[in-house]
C-alpha cells in the first residue's frame, strides 16, 4: 500500500455563511491524502498508473470555485469530484482549513476532515 499526499492547496474563495464572506472572501487550505495499492506505478513508472497530483490540485480548484455556505458542503464535493476521477478501492481523505473565521475572537483557522 502507498500513500499520495498533495498538502497546502491554497485557494483564495467566497465560502461562508454571512453575506460578507461571498464578497470579500476569504484564504482556504485543502490537503488531499490517497491510501491504495500503487505498485503498477511503481514498477511501470507511468502515470497512468497512479493518482495525478496535477489533476488533484486542479479538482480542488474547481470545486472551491463553487460558493457554498459550509466547508462541510465543500469537502464532500471535492471528495466525491475525486471519487469519480479515480473510482476503485482507493481511500481518501480531504482537509479542508478555513483561516481566519469571522467568528468572536483571535482564531487563526477552522478545519474539516472528510473520509471516504
């Protein structure tokens, strides 16, 4: 078994449930894990063999490009758009970080972790 892990996708987007969020935005940071059995990319070296990190990143773009009220919405999209680029017996994992909430008080981020 191997471990593919794309961390630190930065995206600027509009996620939130006060009407300020979809104005003026907001800094997000998602992780990608994938769990599975890699070892045809291992010996092929093709990446037809394995999970494209370039098109990861370019799945989480899309999916954070669509406004939403909740991270909890966003990463069960991000998670599923994966799911139907690779189906098969692989396990993902989706960290979604939300910096700087606009909630009472100094928080620097709120996380949500999806599975599946």
């Amino acid at each position: 078994m191997g471990l593919i892990r794309v961390n630190g996708i930065r995206v600027f987007a509009y996620h939130g449930c006060l009407a300020e969020e979809g104005r003026i935005g907001g800094q997000f940071q998602v992780d990608v894990s994938v769990l599975g059995d890699f070892s045809n990319a291992e010996a092929s070296d093709s990446l037809q063999e394995t999970v494209d990190y370039g098109r990861v990143t370019a799945i989480v773009k899309e999916q954070m490009a669509i406004r939403a009220n909740l991270i909890e919405h966003v990463a069960r999209r991000i998670l599923d758009a994966l799911k139907a680029e690779w189906p098969g017996e692989l396990a993902w994992q989706v960290r979604l970080v939300k910096e700087h909430p606009p909630v009472a008080g100094a928080v620097d981020h709120v996380v949500y972790e999806l599975e599946g």
